[in-house]
C-alpha cells in the first residue's frame, strides 16, 4: 500500500492558469467547446488549450467546481485550467479535484474566489498513475452508464414531442384523411376542396421497439378529414377552442416544516434541469425551513420563477417541492399527455416569459398560464395520445431511478477510492450489489 501512494504537494501534482477572457460579441460560430465556470457554456472556432481539459471554477457560486473535457477548448478567465498534469491521469485529476474541499482556501472577501497560488503548498495523498488509471476507468464506466440512460431519456422524450407536434400542432393526421378518397376526404374547407388540402401519408413518428406501433386505421377514424375556421386560425373540425385551464389544473397542498423529514423527497428549482422532462437530480426535506409544495408521482412541475429557464418535469415519485414551483395534474385522466407536453412546449414558455411580473426575479402566476389559448380535441384522441406515451413515461422515470442509483453509488465510492480506504476489488463487489 505504502509504494503505491505517496505524499506530495499539490503543486507537485499538476500546474494551474487563469482562463482566457472571450467576451460574447468576439465569439465565433465553431465546434471548439467553451469551458467556463460550470463547464461547456458555448462554442468558438479557435482552440486556446488541448485536450484533455480539467477546469476549476475559481470564484462566486463556481467556487472548486471541476469540469472535464475530451476536447480540445477554449477556457475562460472565469475557471482555473490544468496546463499540466505532470504524468498524472487526466481523468483522475478531474475526478480528485471534484472531491477536493476546496472551502479552506479562499482568497475574497464579498464572494468566494480562488488563487492558484495559495493551493500548490498544500499536501496531498495520491496513488500512483497505474492505479489513477484504474479508479478514473472505474469511475468513468459508472459515469457512461448515467449519461447513456439520460441520452436514452432524451429520445424518448423527443419522440413524444413529436408525436405531440404531429397530432396537435400540425395536425398531420387530419391532412392525411383531407388526401384519402370520399367519403374521408372532404379537404380543407369541407365538401368539395379536397384539391387544396395537403397530402400526407398517415405518419408515425413513433418507432418500432418504444412500446407503440404505426397509427391504425382505429387511431386514424379519430381524426376529422376537414378544418374549420376559429378564432386560433384553422383547426380541425370537431376540436374546440379551449385554454390550458381546460385541460390542466394545479394543486395547492402544502407540507409545514413539522411534517418535513429526511425520507421525504425534495425537488427544488436548482435540482430541474432546462429543456428536460427528466429530473436528474433531488434532495431530501429534513431541515428545511419553511412549508413546501406537496406533490405526486406523475405529477407536472412547472418552474414559474423566471420561466424562460425552461424547467418542466413530470415527477418520478412523491414528495414535495420548492413553492417556487406550480404543482400541476390534468382536469381529466385522458388530457394527462396533451397537459404534459402542452406545458412543457417552447410556446407555453414563451407565452409564460411575456406574462412574467418582477424585473429581478420574474414570475408567472397559474391563472395567466391557464388562460393560453389551446385547441381541445375530443377526449377519445387525447386518451388514445395519453395511452401511447404512458409506456414512454414510464421507461423515462425508470432510468431517472437507475441514473441516480448509479450516481448515489459513484458518489460513495469514489472519495473512497480516491482516499484509498475502499481497493477496486471492492468497489467492483458492491457495484455488482448494486
């Protein structure tokens, strides 16, 4: 054990630098990944450092914030970058300063920052590179999984907004019964303009292997074969002129700080990820200070403070929230699909960011949001698209379970690995527990 971890100082283990400055009107269209205080926060054309990058966030809420990358980069002047790793494993580096308390050394005084120079005499613990490779390739193996199933989630999310796009914005299922031949196809505007209705083939933007087939002749007879005019434009005939409210409720329950505890899940807005209907991350409520939202699995979360961030997910399990955060549910079982995807749309963020009240920290209220004017098909069609993503859902909210089982597992095992305390042999056991 003794030969195979040594003491030195941290300046002995890898060199640091200031980031470059790159102001927003100097940066270029290009592939080069922008590394900042919290990671990739854009793209240029020109590489200032290769790769691998390691980056340390080096003041305010950034503070020891680490950040990796494959790629070569360009870092800001907001990160500390490693400019050499000195023989030692990049990933490793990456992974060590992620654990790296870096708390003890800060040089501001309003806000947190961070100077190279006050870390290099620090002490450190680390093993030799042979084993550096083994932790980082354990580590990483742990990491791939998570990102594969998030990846996973993603196309399974796109492939419900497509469905959602298709049948309820561009209602390409109505087009193709206006082609089809009497008595279906009647066009546009009624009888006889079947000449002036678009031609499409029934789609099916589902793929084969996500738990739904190609549209059947049953899902199409849901659909009119004409448009009529409304207040919203043409919509199809049949549907009705509705609001969000018609379709989507919030629920107003809330929990005391007496009721809260630690086996009590918490979703605040800073564990919402942007442009995302999967959590990625969470919390538990014991010590919180003040009451909080309650809600249900399956449930909507709307982020209403400063909407144009985009935070929109369906619940994995029960627990509550931030009341910064509308807790919302369908009026009716069958709308469960059109409610989720209507509020999760970049119209209804939109829509919500123009509503907004507050210069510094905006926010929209639910009976603004209940008032966007939405087309309401018949609730047969709205079940039949709620029973088609549930198995969607579903799978979604299984790999948001299995991400955070694997990340929970990561995160108790690499400051054990990285300290030495736990050997992979070990690791590789408990993970197989796992």
């Amino acid at each position: 054990m003794s030969s195979e971890w040594c003491d030195i100082a941290f300046g002995d283990f890898i060199a640091l630098q200031r980031g470059h400055d790159l102001p927003d009107q100097e940066r270029r269209p290009g592939t080069v990944p922008i590394l900042g205080s919290f990671g990739v926060t854009g793209y240029h054309d020109t590489v200032k450092a290769k790769a691998p990058g390691v980056t340390i966030g080096r003041s305010g809420a950034s503070f020891g914030v680490a950040a990796y990358t494959e790629k070569d980069y360009w870092p800001l002047n907001t990160a500390l970058y490693v400019t050499d790793f000195k023989d030692n494993d990049p990933k490793f580096v990456f992974y060590f300063l992620k654990l790296f308390n870096f708390s003890g050394y800060n040089s501001g005084s309003a806000q947190p920052s961070l100077n190279r120079n006050n870390l290099y005499g620090i002490p450190i613990r680390v093993p030799s590179k042979a084993i550096q490779k083994c932790i980082a390739n354990f580590v990483s193996a742990l990491d791939d999984r998570i990102a594969l199933l998030r990846a996973s989630n993603a196309t399974l999310e796109a492939i419900a907004q497509a469905m959602f796009k298709s049948w309820f914005v561009d209602f390409d299922p109505v087009h193709a019964n206006a082609s089809l031949p009497s008595p279906r196809g009647r066009g546009v505007g009624g009888e006889g303009e079947i000449g002036k209705a678009k031609s499409f083939p029934h789609p099916s933007p589902l793929p084969a292997g996500e738990g739904v087939q190609s549209m059947s002749e049953a899902t199409a007879a849901l659909f009119p074969d004409s448009f009529e005019e409304s207040e919203l434009g043409l919509v199809p005939r049949g549907w009705r002129v509705g609001t969000l409210g018609d379709i989507a409720k919030t629920v107003k329950k809330q929990l005391q700080p007496s009721a809260l505890h630690s086996e009590l899940h918490y979703v605040g807005l800073e564990h919402i990820p942007r442009k995302s209907l999967s959590l990625s991350d969470w919390g538990d409520a014991e010590g919180l200070g003040s009451a909080k939202a309650a809600f249900a699995k399956d449930d909507i979360l709307f982020g209403k403070l400063r909407p144009y961030f985009h935070k929109v997910v369906i619940a994995p399990f029960d627990g509550v929230c931030s009341t910064d955060i509308l807790v919302c549910q369908s009026t009716k079982p069958a709308y469960y699909g059109l409610a989720a995807m209507h509020l999760f749309s970049k119209t209804l963020i939109d829509y919500a960011e123009r509503l907004s009240n507050g210069a510094k920290m905006p926010r929209v209220n639910w009976k603004d949001l209940a008032a966007y004017p939405i087309c309401v098909p018949p609730e047969a069609l709205a079940a039949n698209y709620s029973e088609i993503i549930k198995p969607i859902i579903s799978r979604m909210m299984a790999n948001v379970h299995q991400a955070q089982t694997l990340a929970t597992l990561r995160d108790t095992l690499l400051p054990r690995l990285i300290s030495g305390q736990l050997r992979l042999p070990q690791a590789c056991a408990e993970l197989e527990e796992a």
